[in-house]
C-alpha cells in the first residue's frame, strides 16, 4: 500500500467522523474464562485460546503465557501497525524492521512483600531497528507520530480508568 492509498481507504472514514464525532468511538472488548485448572485465564483471541498464567518470578513454571509479556506483545502489534501506517501517509519506505519492547517489574509489588514495591511496569521502551534510507530528521518524526498516535501506547503513557467488577450472571 502507498500513501494515495492509504488516503484513499481512510479519506472516508475520516470526513465521516468530522460530519458526525459520534460515529468515531469503537468499542473494544476482550474475553477470557477460567476453563483450564490451576492458576491459570484463558483469553480467546483472534488466533484462539492463550492460557495465561503466573510468571516465574511469582511462581509460575513458564509453561504459560505472562499477561506482561502480552501486554508488551500488544504494545508492539500497535506501534507496528502504527508506524508502517505513518511511515507509508509519509512516503518512508521501510525495507524491514525490528521492534522490541521492554520493561521491568518488581514482584514483590504484585506479591504483597513490600507496599513501597510498585505493582506494574516501570518506564517500558520500545526499540525499532529499521532498514531504511530515509534521515534522521524523518526518523525523528515518524517515532514521534508512531507514538502519539499508537492507542495502546498512549493508553500506557496517560492510564484510563478502570474498574474490575463483579458482573451478575
């Protein structure tokens, strides 16, 4: 896809959430249940089930999906996604790339050791290795457009509200 394109497929879409704002929100959702045994959650996903479990560092064996790890998974599906979009409305030809995303817990936040220990990530990066010939000056921009307009990047970066609640059956 080249940038004509990419303005072709979104030019319609965007006058239709200039004419009526409204019709922009998308709600997402996500599913998951308890079917498998242990400490374990099982979230379907668009490739179907992943089994999530404990990571090592709070008991877990590693034979399970991290919920962190997926969550720094999602990260990166967005951010890439993101910037070969900026990177084709700018007309950057990226002949490949590498991204990686990385951040740190302290377990003993999430384990109940010490209240002064964080539950979370620290500052999370997302490194982009990028085989390309375009200059500095256009890298700089298309990280900074990658960024701000990345929905789980800035989702991080400024937390939505949440609330986990007891649903009636």
């Amino acid at each position: 896809m080249d940038a004509v394109q990419l303005r072709e497929l979104q030019a319609p879409l965007k006058q239709r959430y200039r004419d009526d704002p409204a019709s922009a929100c998308a709600r997402m959702e996500a599913h998951a249940d308890f079917s498998d045994p242990g400490v374990t959650c099982t979230v379907q996903t668009w490739s179907g089930p992943a089994r999530a479990g404990l990571h090592p560092a709070t008991g877990g064996d590693g034979s399970d999906a991290c919920s962190g790890d997926m969550l720094l998974q999602a990260l990166l599906a967005c951010t890439g996604v993101t910037m070969r979009s900026v990177a084709t409305a700018m007309g950057v030809r990226i002949r490949s790339a590498r991204l990686t995303a990385r951040g740190d817990m302290d377990a003993r936040g999430t384990l109940g050791v010490s209240r002064e220990a964080p539950v979370g990530f620290g500052p999370i990066t997302v490194d982009a290795e990028l085989d390309t010939d375009a200059d500095e000056a256009t890298l700089a921009t298309l990280g900074r457009l990658t960024e701000r307009y990345c929905v789980v990047a800035q989702s991080l970066a400024s937390p939505p509200q949440l609330t986990v609640r007891r649903a009636a059956r």
